[in-house]
C-alpha cells in the first residue's frame, strides 16, 4: 500500500499523512512503522508537526511513558505534555503470585469505586485492566466471579466462551457425564473422525430408536454395521476414551491430569500444534498459539478445584455473569484492543519478562519485537487519565509447576520520580525458595529506597541469579516448639489471618481467611492473640 502511495504522489507531492510512530504495534498484522520513520527521506522537504500537547493523561503518567518509549532507536521523537498539574503518580507493585495479584486489583478496584485516599469515587464503567494476552484475563474473571464484582471483556469473548475452551470443555463434560448430549455432538467429529452430518444423523437415528443418548446411539451404529471403515475406527476409539475417562472419574483421579491426558488423547491438543505449525510454515497471524496458551491456563484453574464436576458447576456460574448488559462493569481487554480508548484508572498486571516483552515475540523478530513491545507498554500506561497501576508477580504456575519470575525490564526504564513504588517490604527478601536463587532478595532494599531505577537495570540481578546462593543456617521448628496449635487463630505478613488445620513438622496447613488454604512453614507465622495489628 505504501509503495503504491508513494508512486502516485511523487508527481504532485501532495501529500498529508496522520500517525504515531510510538503507538504502531500491529507489526504481527503486516504494520511497518518504518513507513512513517522514513516518510521525510521518501518526500523531502515535508513539514512535520509534532502534536504533543496531551488532554487526556496527568503530567506524571505522561512522563512515565515518554521515558519509557525514550529506549526505543527507532523513532522520531516527541515529548508529551499537559498542561493540568499534579495528579496520582504511575503506581507499581509487586505481589507473590498471579492469584494475589488479581485479588489485590479487585478490591483496589472497589476502592477507586468507593473512593479511596481522598479520591473521587471512580465508576466500575472508568476502570480497566489491560493484559499482554488473552490468557491472562481467566484469572480476574475467576476472582469477579468470586466476589461478585461485574466484568465485561472488550474485543473478543470472555475467556470461556473462546471456541478452544467450550470444546475442551465439551471433553469434561463428556468424562463426567457421558449422557450429556449437547457436549457429544460438539467434539464427536473435533477433531476430524470422518464423522459428518450423514454419520451424525445415523447416530441420532439409532439414540432415537433405542431411546437412549447419543453416546449409547453410537455404540448401537457399530453394532449395526451402520458406520463403516475409518470412521468406525475412529468412533469406536473415541466412544472407548469417553468411558476411560468417565471411569477415571469415578475412581477420584487427580482430575489436573485427567485434564491433560484427555485433551491429550482425543487428539484434541495435537490438532491445534498441527495448526501452528502450519500457521508458521505459511506465515499467517498465529492464533494457534494463543489458543494452546488459553487450553494451558484452563488446566491450571483446575487446580483450584476439588474435582471436574466443581469446576464445571464454577465455570456455570461465570458464563451467567454477562446478563445485565447496562450494569456498570469493569472493562477488561488486551493492550492491542485497548488502542484508542481511554478510562480514569487503568491496571497493567503482569510486567514480567516473558510475559510482557513476550517472549515468543523476542524470539522471533528479536530488537524488533522488543521495541513493538516497549510502544505496547507505552499504550498501555496512556490510555490512563488519572490513575495508573503496573504490577508484576514474583511467581506464576506454569505446566503445573511454579516458576519464579523477573520483572519486566520495562519497569527498569521508567523514570523514578514520577512512580510510586507500592511493593511491601519482605516479598522476595523472605527466602521463598526458588525466588532468592534468582537474585529477587535485593528487592525489598531497592524498593524501600526508592532507588531501583538508578542501576544499569534487570540484567545485573540476572547475572547474580548465575552466583550460587551460599547456604544458609536453618532453623526447623519443631511442633512442641510452636506458640500455636491446631484451631488455633495465626498471622502471615502476607496472607493475613486464618486458622490453623494440621501440623506436619515445621509446616502447617493454613485456612486463611481471605487468601484461601496453604501451606506455610510455621517459622513465618504469628499466634493470632496479643496482635493489635498488622506485625510488620
């Protein structure tokens, strides 16, 4: 398009173009920011009007993103300002794990709605939260759900209406309940058996004919030769899986790894690494990708739950939550959704590397796609007017296993004195296993003294997560040993209060009030009684 452009103005030169190198961020759909970067060498002699004045965002939070788009090399150049004083400095924190972090948001976000810290109150309708990818937003509807706080997902469907979780979901339903019929017809041909609408229409026949469901319809076709060759093969494998998996059910299985051998064995998860490869082969937008990332983060909020039938009556719940269209409901969107909005408070959870630069994107377009990135993260923090939250998780669960993280190095390159660093003392300086390997224990004296953004960034802290950690003496507490017992009411700096259900050596079992069950060595905890307030 551009090179034809050009053709056709270079007889009159008359040209006007309109756009913003710092926000082009479409590059995976065939964007080139280098049209507008060389648009003065293409047409010499261009004026270039700079339009920096911004009406939408305080200084703070303009200043915040002009140094942080300043890293990026290949830009024009521009300096946002405003001309309203003062307001909220950009706000980041830290959290221990995602669980936390969309815990924490949402009851920030019922403050801002209350009005907090001598605010005004902001309506559910001005707040949104902005995620690097799709798969990031089933944890705060899972926790919305929870506490009953009104959501609404903008530019795509909510994360289990998508079509790869209502199919895999299609799969537990048929493990739980092999009479459900609805879910039979969804995945009986997904991925591809060879069964078409005419091989359908017979098992309907014979369900119909033996009043029975489909599942025992299917069963009647092969016994009647109605369904031949392949598809036969296939069906019967199929129909064999169902009550493999249904046993496994009955049985009480560990219903994560129920999870995953069925999406294993259906060929379910194998159709969609097929359809990526063949995305990448060809060059096409990658949705296959995000749709496996989505199918592992539905195993992962299964570990949330005590079998499949619980979480299937839960995802029930969260698929009612969209009734009432004009309620006032938080919006919650990806960045590259969120281009040309604006809302009075915005949150950017996980600024983590990996995550936010992604690495997938790093990895395949390298110093490119990390400057795409940083003009992402610089959307991101402008879509907000008066309030802006960036938080991190210092631990995420990834394949089931947790996985220290680092903040992003975007973080790094904000400028100091317009953030405001919320992270409590003691989240990675309390030895939490794998967290203090990776160089995370200086933290808590960077963050208290505010001067974090003053070294050369992340990169120092890596080199040191290469240095083995030297031992430490260690304490193990026994139970006799303990200023608590099992009923007792104990404190956690970072869970809060709860009660105490077992004790197994120096590790207890911790309902906690609002942060749910855990296990936390006892070495960390508080007897409840004499405590005015929070110890810390």
């Amino acid at each position: 398009q551009y090179l034809w452009l050009r053709l056709l103005a270079q007889g009159h030169r008359n040209i006007c173009c309109v756009g913003d190198d710092d926000q082009s961020i479409y590059g995976w759909r065939g964007a080139e920011v280098g049209n507008i970067l060389r648009f003065e060498k293409d047409f010499p002699g261009a004026v270039v009007v700079r339009l920096e004045q911004n009406y939408r965002s305080t200084e703070h939070i303009l200043a915040a993103a002009s140094g942080l788009i300043a890293a990026n090399r290949d830009r024009l150049g521009k300096e946002l300002w405003t001309a309203e004083k003062g307001g909220e400095k950009v706000r980041l924190i830290g959290h221990w794990d995602g669980d936390e972090e969309a815990r924490w948001i949402g009851e920030e976000i019922e403050s801002l709605s209350r009005g907090t810290r001598g605010l005004d109150p902001i309506p559910l309708n001005g707040q949104a939260i902005l995620v690097r990818a799709s798969h990031q937003m089933r944890a705060f509807e899972d926790r919305f759900l929870t506490i009953g706080l009104p959501y609404r997902v903008i530019g795509g469907p909510r994360f289990y209406e998508r079509q790869e979780i209502r199919d895999a979901m299609a799969y537990f339903r048929l493990a739980v309940s092999p009479d459900d019929d609805l879910a039979f017809e969804r995945v009986v041909n997904l991925p591809k058996r060879g069964l078409g609408d005419k091989a359908q229409a017979m098992i309907r026949t014979c369900a119909r004919q033996a009043e029975a469901g489909l599942v025992m319809g299917a069963k009647a076709a092969l016994q009647q030769g109605a369904i031949g060759g392949k598809a036969a093969g296939a069906l019967r494998a199929f129909l064999d899986g169902i009550g493999r998996w249904h046993a496994a059910v009955l049985e009480n299985a560990d219903h994560v790894r129920l999870a995953e051998t069925i999406l294993e064995e259906s060929g379910y998860t194998e159709m969609w690494l097929k359809e990526k490869a063949s995305e990448k082969a060809s060059g096409k937008e990658n949705e296959a990708e995000g749709r496996l990332e989505n199918l592992k983060e539905l195993v992962k909020a299964l570990e949330g739950f005590e079998n499949l039938q619980g979480f299937l009556e839960h995802v029930a719940l969260i698929m009612d939550n969209d009734k009432d269209q004009s309620e006032d409901k938080v919006s919650i969107m990806t960045l590259h959704a969120a281009k040309g909005l604006e809302f009075p408070a915005v949150f950017l959870p996980g600024w983590e590397d990996g995550l936010f630069p992604s690495q997938r994107a790093l990895d395949e377009s390298g110093q490119r796609a990390l400057e795409e990135e940083r003009r992402l993260a610089y959307v991101g923090i402008t879509r907000a007017e008066a309030i802006c939250t960036i938080s991190f998780a210092g631990n995420r669960r990834v394949y089931g296993q947790w996985q220290s993280q680092l903040p992003s190095r975007f973080i790094d390159e904000l400028p100091v004195r317009h953030v405001e660093i919320l992270t409590p003392p003691g989240l990675y300086g309390g030895g939490f296993g794998a967290a203090t390997q990776t160089g995370f224990g200086s933290l808590e004296s960077r963050a208290t003294k505010a001067d974090v953004y003053n070294s050369p960034g992340w990169k120092r802290m890596e080199s040191r997560a290469s240095t083995p950690p030297r031992p430490k003496a260690r304490t193990v507490t026994t139970v006799d040993s303990l200023a608590f017992g099992v009923g007792d009411r104990v404190f956690h700096v970072k869970f809060g209060y709860g009660e105490v259900i077992d004790l197994e050596g120096d590790t207890a079992l911790i309902e906690f009030d609002k942060a749910g069950s855990k296990h936390v060595k006892a070495g960390f905890l508080k007897p409840a009684v004499g405590l005015d307030d929070v110890p810390f």
